[in-house]
C-alpha cells in the first residue's frame, strides 16, 4: 500500500491526500506514506511563513512609496488616504493579521523576516519609482506598521 501511496503522490496529489486522510482517521498508519507526508507538513509550515513575508514586501514597499513620494499620494475629500498605495497597504496589513490570528506562533517571525522583507521592498520600491533614496535599514517600526491607522509623514 505504501508504494502505492507513494506512486500516487507523484501522479495524482489530491488523489494520494485523500487517501492519506482516509488512512489517518483509520489509524492506519503502518500505511502511511510517511516520506511524502512529512515533506508535505514541512511544506505548510514554509508556505505560511512565505505568505506572511510576501504580504509583509507588498506593505513595506508601498509605506515607502508613501513616504518617500508623498507627491503621489492621494486622499478623499474628507482627508482620508485613498488609491492603490492606500489600498495595498490596509489589504497586506488584513492578511497579514488574519495569518497571526491563524497562526499566532507566526508573530515570532516577523522579525527575523523583516530584514530580508525590506531589502526586497526598496528593491521594487526603487524599480518602481525610480528613485534611489531609500534608507539602508528598515525606518519603520513593526507595531506601527501593522497599526491599521497609521501611515508614514
């Protein structure tokens, strides 16, 4: 059974997880295919950080937009941030909360991820506007980022 499974993983995935399932809520786990079930658990934990850090480039990138291009910025009437800039920033930081209310162990990694997630910001945040006057580090804190009222001056 187990070879089986593990022909399947190769040529019909959705096939080979719902047998998995199956053979996991019958405890049978003698015919597991563990090899690919293990990849396949490490993966989940990989694509949420991957997630959370890909929202976090998007709000990184468009808070320096905001900041460094203020000429560009738009409001409403009554004052209130509006366009695609407003827009990016409230849907990264809605996402980005949802995956810490999914996955509370996820705000440990923020941190570790920003580094890496704002050296890509200033990339496509260079590309996009054509300025190269971005600081080196990170000029944001993290609470304030994820503070869903605030914008950089």
């Amino acid at each position: 059974m187990t070879q089986m499974l593990s022909t399947l993983y190769e040529s019909d995935f959705p096939q080979w997880l719902d047998q998995t399932i199956e053979l996991l809520k019958e405890k049978k786990f003698s015919e597991l295919d563990l090899g690919n079930l293990i990849e396949e658990i490490e993966s989940l934990g990989k694509s949420q950080r991957s997630a959370i850090a890909s929202y976090l480039t998007v709000l990184l990138t468009h808070l320096l937009k905001w900041k460094y291009q203020s000429s560009e910025r738009q409001y409403t009437a009554e004052g209130t941030p509006k366009g695609s800039w407003a827009g990016s920033i409230r849907y990264s930081r809605i996402e980005i909360a949802q995956l810490l209310k999914d996955n509370p162990s996820l705000k440990q990694y923020l941190p570790t991820a920003l580094e890496d997630c704002y050296r890509k910001s200033v990339i496509v945040a260079k590309t996009e506007t054509g300025l190269d006057i971005f600081p080196h580090e990170c000029p944001f804190l993290l609470k304030d980022m994820l503070d869903e009222q605030w914008l950089p001056d």
